[in-house]
C-alpha cells in the first residue's frame, strides 16, 4: 500500500491511534485525527501532533472531514456504527483498523492470539516461549504496544506475536496470521457487537485470510470455538484440559503433552505442578501457548523452561499480599462473567468475591453454582450493583458497599485466617475508575494500607 501523498484520517486518538498517525507521517502521508474528546482533554497529544504536521479535529467529528480523505484508520475504541462512519463506507471509503494497516507493513510471520479471555497471558507466555527459544520475536497489539510500532524491527524471519481483540479483528480484510490461536468464545461485549453470534464471527475473522499453509489452533472443550473449524481451510490444531486431540496439546497423566500430526509421536512437555500460574484456565493459556509456539518452532526445553519461570501477568489472579491470614488477590481484569468464574473456580472455596462496575448485558445468574459451592460472601459495587443482586439473591450472602474501599474494609472484616478475599468483578471499571489497571492499583493500595495498619497495631 503506498501512502505517500495520501489523505488519511485517524479516529480515535488512543494509544493506537496516536501511533498509526504518527507512522502515516513517517511515510509522508497527509494525516488528519479526529477525536469526541475536547481539545482541553487532548491537551497532552495536541503539540506532538502538530508538531509532526498533523491536523487536529478534537471535539467532535466533521462529516466534511471524513469525506475528504482516501483512507479512514478507526481505532478500536470507536464503533463501526458511528453516523460518520456508515456514510463514508456507503461512498466506498476504505475504512480499516490499526491492526490491518500494520499488517500491510509488517514482514515475518505473524502469530496471532484471540479469545474473550486469556488472550493476554497467553500472548504474553507465547512471546516468552519464542524469546526462549531463541526466535527473533516482537509481542504486541491489545496487549499494550501498537502493532505499528513493531514494523521497524520485523524481519523476514522474525514472529510478531499479537493480541487482538474482537473490536480490532471486526475491520480486517487482509490481516493474515501464518498461526491464528481462538482461546475461547464466551458472551463479552454484547453492548457493542449486538449478539453473541455477531461477536463470535468478528473473532472468526482471525482465520477468514488463512490457507492450507497457516495453522489455526482452537480450544476442543469450547464449543463456539470448536465450531469454527468447519469454517476454516487452515489445518486445525486443537488443545484440550479434559481429553486427548488429534493434533495439539492436551493433559496427559499430570503433564502438558503435545502430538504434533494425528500419528505423530507423543511430545512430554512439561509437569502441571511446575505451572506457576493459578487455576485450570491458567492450564488453558499454557496449552493454547504450548501448541502455538511449537507449531512456530520453538524446541521443548526451551518450551518448558519459559513455562516454569513465567509469572502471572498484572491484575491477571494476581497475588498481592496476605493480611490477618487472609490471602488478598487482585482480578481487576476479570471483566466479564466467564472471566470472573474462571477466578472462582481457581479456589476451593472460603472466597470473599468483590462483584460489579459497568454492566455489559451480562447475565451473573451465570456464577450462581460456583457462588453456592465456594464463596462465602458477595460485596457489590458500582453502578451493575443492583442488577447483580437482583440476579444472584438467596444464594450466599450479599454485602452492597458501593465502592471499592467499603468493599475491602467489609471482606477484611468477615475474613477468617484461610480465607480469600478475591476482586474479580465481572464488569468493566468505567464507572468508578479510568480502567482495570486503575481499578487493580487501587484494590491493591487498598489491601497494603491494612497490612500497614495491622502492622501498627
Ligand atoms: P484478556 O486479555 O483476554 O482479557 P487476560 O489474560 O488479561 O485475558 O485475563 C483476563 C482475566 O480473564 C483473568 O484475570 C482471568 O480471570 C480470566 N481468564 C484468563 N484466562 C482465561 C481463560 N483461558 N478462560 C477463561 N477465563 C480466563
């Protein structure tokens, strides 16, 4: 794609938008953004910009704007459906993501990672795996750094292993992963995508580009995900936690195993006991990761050795501290149901589970038998509150405490020696906080000042 000379605009000034105008720029194309926000709330990114000899339309967006360009970057923050958007496209407008933009640029191969959840720990453990194996490797996308800005360093045999969301994947045409990875599809983001099944095609569209050379690896035990293969003409690798596959990885006599064709030979990989990760879905990541990674070359010492010495991610089931005998763990980004009863399930029980945010149209009744068999108590907060009342009442104790601190101060009270107290909230934090990372720092500020108090008393 040649975009020199061209008239681009970017929607969207977040983090990845912010790079892809900046890259458009590089390759000297004539670059416009366009956020809702005031200019006031881009005081930050305004001079960068305008340094660089980009236009600037903050505020709101200009029909005027949006017709005048060649090719129209959305980033994944910004729906399909906005007004601007659907008219452009009516008038043949090219409009696709950050994602698909660097794919038009990146060379190597790409390894790409989708699911509703795990997608960040198994990037993360599968961009280690390459690493320790000595393969020139680049992680990116959801996970943090733009896909952009991986083009300089990608080589012709180098592996970008990216995380990619559904919002990221639903404006990709050509984006051609030579390994394609779908953890999980369970109900997330209906808000947005409208139904569950327009949701899991927008995941689908990880593998649409994909040949008979490209490998695709699917989760066995998922349905919707399992499903997909009849739709693809990639060659399906899978991974299990309850049976044998084909070709894959699965569990086998207490170890991670992998066979690489239907009568290829049995590969031990690694014991579960040397998982540092917590809970059977942590097992899931380390599997999808397993496949993945061997499928890209990775030997099985190196294999194992990454596994062995990967720690949780950030907010992710994430230990923080042990007060009173009570083991605190922060959650912050269990943001849907499914997420969240993963985190349940990883205890055998006295949990404390702090619950609520912003509501996606989710159903909690969901969590009910985990709620019965092995929580204690439920403390809710945030503006979902109520609903999740409503939908979990007679089956445990409900401790309605508005916020995160009332919350903690609450569970920190009820909790006995053995106990443990777990934020895994299963809505997203933008009622009361920036995001998931806020809402985590937070928990865990929370938790360190009781320790200090204890300490001092
Ligand atoms: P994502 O990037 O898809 O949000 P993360 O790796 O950040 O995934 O994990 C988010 C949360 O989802 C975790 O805190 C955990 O509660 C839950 N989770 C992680 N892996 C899985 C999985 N394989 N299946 C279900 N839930 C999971």
């Amino acid at each position: 794609m040649e975009l020199k000379g061209k008239k681009v605009l970017v929607v969207g000034l977040g983090k990845s938008g912010l790079a892809a105008a900046l890259f458009l720029r590089r390759r000297g194309a004539q670059v416009t953004v366009s956020d809702m926000r005031s200019a006031a709330a881009l005081a930050k990114e305004i001079p960068a910009l305008l340094e660089h000899g980009i236009s600037v339309e903050s505020g709101g967006h200009g029909l005027l704007t949006f017709r005048r360009q060649d090719l129209i970057i959305v980033s994944p923050g910004v729906p399909m459906d906005t007004p601007e958007l659907v008219q452009v496209k009516a008038f043949g407008l090219p409009v696709i993501g950050e994602l698909e933009l660097a794919a038009q640029f990146l060379k190597g191969s790409i390894l790409a990672i989708t699911g509703s959840n795990g997608k960040t720990t198994t990037t993360a453990l599968t961009g280690e795996i390459l690493a320790a194996a000595g393969i020139e490797t680049q992680v990116g996308g959801n996970i943090g750094v733009p896909v952009v800005d991986l083009i300089e360093k990608s080589s012709d045999t180098s592996w970008s292993v990216l995380e990619v969301s559904s919002f990221q994947l639903e404006s990709t045409h050509l984006f051609h992963p030579r390994i394609a990875v779908i953890l999980n599809i369970t109900p997330d983001h209906l808000d947005r995508h409208g139904s569950f099944e327009n949701y899991a095609l927008a995941k689908e569209r990880i593998f649409t580009v994909q040949t008979a050379v490209d490998m695709l690896v699917l989760n066995a035990d998922n349905p919707r995900t399992a499903e997909a293969a009849a739709r693809s003409t990639a060659q399906v690798y899978w991974f299990s936690l309850e049976n044998g596959v084909s070709q894959g990885a699965w569990v086998q006599d207490g170890q991670i195993v992998f066979r690489p064709s239907d009568n290829g030979a049995i590969e031990p990989i690694v014991a579960l006991k040397d998982i540092p990760l917590k809970g059977a879905h942590n097992v899931e990541n380390v599997l999808a990761a397993v496949c993945a990674a061997r499928l890209a070359g990775a030997p099985v010492e190196a294999i194992a050795k990454a596994v062995q010495a990967f720690r949780a991610v950030e907010h992710r089931l994430e230990f923080v501290a042990t007060v009173n005998g009570v083991d605190y763990y922060n959650d912050s980004k269990a943001t849907n149901v499914d997420a969240a009863a993963k985190a349940v399930a990883a205890f055998p029980g006295c949990i404390h589970l702090i619950l609520g945010g912003k509501d996606k149209n989710s159903n909690y009744a969901d969590l009910s038998d985990l709620l019965r068999k092995r929580v204690k108590a439920v403390y809710t907060i945030g503006s979902a509150a109520e609903k999740i009342e409503s939908q979990i009442r007679g089956l445990v104790p409900i401790v309605h405490c508005e916020t995160l601190d009332k919350a903690v101060a609450a569970a920190a009270k009820a909790g006995h020696p053995g106990d443990v107290v777990l934020l895994s909230p299963a809505c997203s934090s933008f009622d009361q906080f920036e995001n998931y990372e806020h809402r985590g720092r937070v928990f865990k500020q929370l938790v360190m000042d009781l320790r200090d108090a204890q300490g001092r008393s």
